[in-house]
C-alpha cells in the first residue's frame, strides 16, 4: 500500500526535506504543507529592511522546489494529533498520513517579559523584514538632525546584529537622521561565541556608528520605552527584538515529548511517537551535551538524513544517525561580513577570524549555494547582488 508522507512547513528544514524525500520515495503520497507559497532565505530576510526591493530575490516559489508529483496545501497547522494520525488545518480539510515530516520552524520568546510581545517586532518572516522597513522609514520622516529617530535592536545573537546593520545601511544611504541601539542583557555581543569573534563583529557594530548597550537585562517593554534591570529607561521610536526562539502552537497538545514547545528526537530526528519525525528549529535533536543549534547550517543538513530515514522507517531499515558538523559562522554587518572557523573542503583545521571581501564573498555564495541546490543556478545568480 502507499504511504502517505505529509512534510510541515516551507522552512530550509521543510524545503531540504521535500527534495530529499522525493529522492528516496519512488512510490510514496507526498503532501507538503505551509502557509506560505513560497520558501524564503530567512538568514538573508534582513536584508530587505534596508531596501523591499530585495524580496523578489530571496523568495522561492514552491512550484520551482518541488516535483509535479508532490501535491502542495497552502494552509496554516493548527494541530497535530499523533493518535489519528492528522494534521488539522486551519481552513482546509484534514490531512491523514501514515509518517511525518514536522518542519514548522520558531517564533519568536519573549521570556515572559511584560509588554514585549504587544510592542515589539519581531524578524521571522518576510512580512516582518517589511514593516521594520516601513516602520524606521517612517519614524525616520517625523525626525530630525537635533531629535533623531530612535531604533532600538533587543538581543545581540546573528539576527540582532544584521538587523542593525542593515538599518545602519538604510541610514547612512537616505542621510536619515536615525540614531541605533544594539541591546543585549549579557555582557558581550555574539553570547557563547568565541572572544575573537566577538571583538571582530563589535569592532564593526561600532564603526557602523551602532551603540551597543550591554549586561543589564530588558525588564518591560511599553509602546514608547524599555526598561532595565539597572540601568535608566530608553525611550524608542521603532523596537525589534530578536532576543530568541520557542515552539509553534501547534506542537503545544500533539502530545510529543517537548522543552518548551520544542519536540525532542533522537539523533535519527524519530520522537516519541516513531511515525513522526522533527527537524529544524521546531526540534530540539539529541546530539549529545550540546543539542543542535537552531540555525540555518543545522536544518540545510538534517534535510538531507531525515528523507532518508523516513524511507528507511517504511522500508523497515534501520535508521541513520546524525551528526551536526559546524561549519563555522559568518556574519554580515551591512555590506561587511565577518566569517570565523570555517572548515574548508580539503583542509584539516578551521580558518580562523577573517573579514573584509573574503568573508562578504563567502557570505554571498553560501547563500547563493542553497538557492541554486533547492531551485536553479539563474536564480542564484540573480540573487547574488542583494545577498
């Protein structure tokens, strides 16, 4: 009999997914929900808060990722029930299916931070790269050279950074009168990096003309000021945070085991229910004392096991284990880029920290690589001018 797989999300994990499933599974019913009918470069979203133009190049219509045979719902999840085997919808009927994919990506964590939900933006979506854009553009109108628009930036990790850098560009570009906060509530950008990065991006974040304001956590947010744990309160005209991650709401009563809203799998991506797999950043996957982390790098490369080990599970073949391999970490700030630890084919230790053209081209063409893998070479290369 034919089994039906059904893949949850449009996300790098969902997207490598698809592809690597439809590779594996000749004979399979293949059924590829999201939201959104297109896959969007998430690690490149920041740059359309400088200029929307830039959506059309990091944006890939699904119809160009998947193969004809893969039926395609556009539809919000809503729940999972792991007893029926269904996955409810918001507005369509329900899907039944025999193995699951759940790829349904992070939202944001407040922390519980009073007013933060309500007054903050967030940074994960395209939707959300366009009203930051919208929102700094206009605050930057009512302001002027003696009263600059205030924007402040919560949560220094790679989001926060690039999202200052990108508005710093959209300042110095419109000679706006913007002043920016980069806040972070544990002493260093870039927490649990190694120290020489963290000097090299801070070095940057400064000559980009960035305050950075750090060790002393965010305790409110109103519609007009953040407070702080010691310090004074700061008043804003635009206020992103990007402070963290948790589980979608749909994984809330699916009855898998979880940490906060995140399903946990074993080092196959397997919960604990073995017809339903997890990858990305809705999952928390063994990988010993130091868990996956929830980044782009992690989900492009669970994509490529976890079809294969759905095979192997309607095959009934063992399954294969998992190991994250960290490539290293490159990071832009505005048209800069800071790279650090990157392992290159053929070499048998890490480059350490470097910058300028280099690291700006490798940011570029990891970037470029995934477009071209999951859709064409041509759209990599229209791209490579906004990434």
């Amino acid at each position: 009999m034919t089994s039906k797989v059904v893949v949850l999300g449009a996300g790098y994990a969902g997207a490598g997914a698809i592809q690597q499933l439809e590779e594996e599974l000749d004979d399979a019913d293949i059924t590829w929900v999201s939201d959104k009918d297109y896959h969007l470069v998430l690690h490149e979203s920041h740059r359309v808060i400088r200029d929307p133009r830039a959506k059309d190049k990091i944006t890939l219509p699904i119809h160009e990722i998947k193969s004809p045979s893969t039926r395609f719902v556009q539809d919000t999840v809503v729940d999972i029930d792991t007893d029926d085997r269904t996955v409810e919808l918001e507005d369509g009927d329900d899907l039944e299916y025999d193995y699951l994919v759940a790829a349904l990506g992070s939202k944001t964590a407040y922390y519980g931070i009073p007013g933060m939900a309500e007054n903050a933006l967030t940074l994960k979506s395209l939707d959300d790269a366009l009203e930051i854009h919208d929102q700094v553009k206009e605050a930057a109108k009512t302001a002027s050279r003696n009263d600059p628009a205030k924007i402040v930036i919560g949560g220094a990790g790679l989001s926060g950074i690039q999202s200052a850098g990108e508005i710093a560009e959209y300042r110095d570009k419109h000679r706006a009168p913007i002043d920016i906060y980069l806040v972070e509530a544990l002493d260093e950008i870039m927490p649990g990096q190694d120290p020489e990065l963290q000097g090299t991006v801070k070095k940057y974040v400064l000559e980009k003309d960035i305050n950075i304001l750090t060790g002393d956590p965010i305790t409110e947010a109103t519609e007009d000021e953040i407070q702080f744990d010691e310090g004074d309160a700061l008043d804003y005209d635009v206020f992103v945070w990007t402070g963290g991650v948790t589980g979608r709401d749909a994984m809330d009563d699916c009855g898998l085991d979880n940490e906060h809203n995140r399903v946990t799998t074993e080092s196959n991506f397997q919960t604990s229910d073995d017809r339903v797999f997890a990858i990305g950043d809705c999952a928390i996957i063994d990988q010993g004392e130091n868990p996956a982390p929830p980044t782009a790098q992690a989900a492009w490369q669970a994509a490529e096991v976890v079809g294969e080990n759905v095979a192997r599970a309607i095959y009934g073949q063992p399954l294969t284990t998992w190991t994250y391999n960290n490539k290293g970490t490159v990071i832009s700030i505005g048209d800069e880029a800071v790279a650090h630890d990157v392992k290159v084919a053929g070499m048998d230790f890490p480059i350490s920290t470097f910058n300028s053209t280099p690291a700006e081209v490798l940011k570029k063409a990891i970037a470029a690589r995934w477009i071209a893998d999951i859709s064409s070479y041509n759209r990599a290369i229209k791209a490579w001018s906004v990434l």
